[in-house]
C-alpha cells in the first residue's frame, strides 16, 4: 500500500471541535467533530467556560478516529488552530484548570474601568472588550480570586493543545493579538498592557511564530495515538489567519473569511494604525505581516440556526435551491448583526415582512433575508475598511463554510461589485492552511493547488435593497434603545 504524508490538525472553534488529517496537497482526507460542552458561571451576568480535561478527551479520541480512517496516511507532522479570543488558564503543576472561550463576556462589566483608550488601541490595535482575553481575566480577579490566585500562565487555545501534546508553553503571535496584551506594531508583549490591566507580566508565555516546531510528540501519546514518534509538533495559529493561508493571498490583497463570524481582512506588510478606531490590526502568521480587520460578528452562525429551525430534516442544497426559485425577497432580517458594537452583546431583533401575510411567504423567504444579511453586513464592513486603508483591485478571497452558498456567494460578488475567488478546500480553509504552515515547516514541496473557481458580479445590480436593509437596521436599533 502506498503511503501518503500529511499532518493531524486540530481544530478548535466556537461551537464545535474538529479533528482531521490532510495531506502536504492539501486533500482533507478525514475530519470529525464534536460540539463543545459549555458551563454557564452564575456570578456573571454573561459567561461561558469549559473544562480542559473534557476538551482533551474530545481531541484525542476524535483523533484515534480520524487516524483509523486514515491508513493510507503516515503522519509527519501535527498542528493546531482555533477560536482566536479563547484561553486556557494554568495553574503552577502546569495542570490546565479552566478554559474561557470567546464567547465568555464576564469582563463586561469593567470594560469602561479603563481610560487610557487611545494607549491601548495604538498599543494593541483594538478598544478594550470583554471579546478580548485581558478582559476575561479581569473579570475572573474581581469576582473569582481563588482561581485567580491559582494561575501561574495562560495560552491560547491552540497553543494548549500543543503543549499538551510536546509539554512546550509558548503563544502563538496571531493569537496573542487577541490579548490586549501584546503590541501589535513591535510584535512584542507590551509590559505597559499588562500594568494596565493588572496582570502579571511573568503570566505570559515566550512567543513562538506559526510554523515554528516544539518537537516530538510526547511519547505515551505517541503511543496512544499510534503514531511515530518522532512526529513533530508544530506552532498553527488564529483560524482566521490559517484560513487565509489556505487562499494564497499577497500583500494588499482583501480576504472574506465566512464562518460563525465573518472578518474582513486587508493584508499589509507595514503596520498602520487607525486613528479613529474604526478597524483591528491583527499579528499574521509571518512576522511583518499584519492584518487590518473588520468583523460584523455572529452571521455564519445564525444561518446555521435558522436551517435548523426551517429544514431540519433537509439538506443544505434542498434549501439553497428554494431560495434560488424566489423572484423577490419578501422579508428583510435584523438578526443582530448590525445592532450593537459589541459583537457578541445580545439584542433584539427580528424580521420585517408585508402585513397582511402575502401569499407565497415561505420557509426559504426567512433564510434567504438571513443570506442577505450576512452580504449585506459584509458590505457594510468593507466599505468600512475600505475608509481605513485603500484597496483598488479588481477581486478579493472568499473562503469559509459559508461559502458552500452560491446564493451568498454571488450576493456578495454584487454587492462589492468585486469577482469572487474561492479557492479549492476553501470549506475546510483553517485546515487547508495548517498543512501549508506544516508543509514551510518541514520543508515540504508545497504541492497545494492554487486554482480557484470565479464568482462575477452582475453588473446591473442595484443597491435599493441594500438601503432597504440598512433601513431596517436603523429601526431596530432605535427600538433597541427605547428597551435599554
């Protein structure tokens, strides 16, 4: 039989677990998956955490099954990507005590705590929120001191896993972006960040940059996993940022990356900062490389729900197909998207439709308003960056889940009235993208296709729906305020 090589990636996003194996062509060749196990701490208004322990037992045994559909493949190399505001908390054993997704909100209280605004965004390249991982720990020290007081470090959530598969703590730098901790224009932890907040500098791990290796693979894993063991780990990085690995994007090119939240990135190779705040700057994956971001938040997600709700028991094509035989759109959503600057802040929102009920109102009407949000919102947030940092070309990346939706897809090619580039694997882009970090980092011919399928706008397009759904945003965003 013969063998391929590849690489074993695990990937940790919001709402579920993956694990999969691809090989150095980037050909996904098995992944399974796991919903994540939430715990809600009652001391905080909004809160979410997870048991580590829990989390590892989900990553190794979706991996032994990945590794059992996967006899063909002889693993060089293992990496890691994942939400990119979550954290794992490490007490002095280096035993992983607790886990704070990006979901968790329990520093929202103190979020206007901190004046120095102007300091931390030209530090950081982001306002303070309770999105980011300072604030967590905030939060965690003012109502939770017992395990405050048991924190000897923390990682991202990537980079947990690595150190539990090579015993090696660092943090990845597209991940310490996320802290409000690490300064984004000298790529460095920011001593000045961490008095801000209050938070021991000694927390902080050494920086490793994506793609760098920890070593071999811990041998009672090696073991367990029954993989060699002279299989390295290797440093992965944001999902976000891998995703855009996996387009082959240069400098100054402008990626959509459409998942549970949908950022809008412009790579550039000198750092910029806003003065008006209007935009993030991440860390990339290479060092000089940064990326200027703009992020509606939760759409993906909400897409997901609502087939759920409306086709459970059909597939996604059933549904892309009804909404493709819809003549008009006979209902405009305001699903949260547009409502508040916090992006994960709840709101109240809802659909507007014609009254009396028309006729041919159907089940597809209520999921396509929720496709046009989501371009639409889109748009909405390149024009925005757009204010930020210039961008002329003719074309931008797309890659993502949500992407498996031409009806989204050709949405937002006429909205941007930009072509549409949607690379090969671009459905599973963050593990698409770990094979090409693994693949520069073992120095592995990089045998990863470049071809990608075009999405052109349609040159008659008009925006009055476009208005028409930046009109109802405006409406229920002042009925949010009447309600505060």
């Amino acid at each position: 039989m013969n063998k391929e090589s590849g690489y074993l990636v695990f990937d940790i996003g919001t709402g579920n677990v993956r694990v999969a194996i691809v090989t150095t062509s980037g050909e996904v060749v098995s992944i399974e998956r796991e919903d994540i196990h939430y715990l809600t701490e009652t001391l905080y208004p909004d809160s979410r955490y997870f048991l580590p322990d829990t989390l590892w037992e989900q990553v190794i045994r979706l991996a032994k099954k990945v590794i059992k559909n996967s006899p063909t493949v002889t693993i060089k190399g293992i990496t890691s990507t994942s939400q990119r505001q979550g954290i794992v908390l490490l007490d002095k054993s280096g035993n992983s005590f607790i886990g704070l997704p990006n979901i968790d909100n329990r520093g929202r209280e103190w979020e206007q705590d901190y004046l120095e605004r102007d300091l931390i965004y030209k530090t950081t390249g982001r306002l303070p929120s309770a999105l980011f991982s300072a604030l967590k720990l905030v939060g965690l020290k003012k109502r939770q001191p017992a395990l405050w007081d048991r924190i000897a470090s923390f990682t991202s959530i990537s980079d947990w896993i690595t150190y539990k598969l090579s015993d090696v703590l660092v943090y990845e730098p597209s991940q310490a972006t996320e802290t409000l901790l690490y300064n984004v224009r000298e790529q460095t932890w920011s001593k000045e960040m961490c008095e801000q907040f209050d938070i021991p500098f000694h927390f902080l791990p050494e920086l490793k940059w994506s793609g760098s290796i920890l070593g071999h693979i811990i041998p009672s894993l090696a073991e367990e996993l029954e993989v060699n063991k002279d299989v390295s780990i290797i440093v992965g990085g944001g999902d976000s940022q891998l995703a855009i690995e996996s387009t082959f994007a240069k400098t100054n090119d402008m990626i959509i990356i459409s998942g549970t939240t949908t950022p809008i990135c412009k790579m550039i190779d000198e750092y910029k900062g806003d003065e008006e705040k209007r935009a993030w700057t991440n860390a990339h994956t290479h060092k000089n490389r940064w990326l200027v971001e703009t992020n509606p938040g939760i759409t993906g997600l909400n897409y997901q729900k609502l087939k759920n709700l409306f086709y459970p028991n059909e597939s996604y094509q059933q549904m892309e197909y009804e909404i493709s035989q819809l003549d008009l759109v006979e209902c405009v959503a305001a699903l949260g998207i547009y409502l508040s600057d916090e992006k994960n802040a709840s709101k109240k929102g809802g659909f507007i439709f014609n009254a009396p009920l028309a006729q041919d109102l159907s089940r597809a009407h209520f999921v396509a308003a929720a496709l046009w949000e989501i371009a639409c919102t889109i748009r909405l947030h390149f024009d925005q960056i757009l204010e930020v940092t210039p961008f002329d070309l003719p074309y931008v990346w797309g890659c993502g889940g949500g992407f498996q939706s031409e009806q989204l897809a050709q949405f937002i090619a006429n909205l941007l009235q930009k072509e549409l580039r949607i690379p090969n694997g671009f459905s599973q882009a963050s593990v698409v993208g770990a094979a090409v970090i693994c693949n520069q980092a073992l120095g592995q011919e990089n045998l990863i296709s470049k071809d990608y399928k075009t999405i052109k706008p349609d040159k008659n397009h008009q925006d009055n729906r476009y208005s028409e759904w930046l009109r109802t945003q405006h409406f229920f965003s002042e009925m949010n305020s009447t309600l505060n």
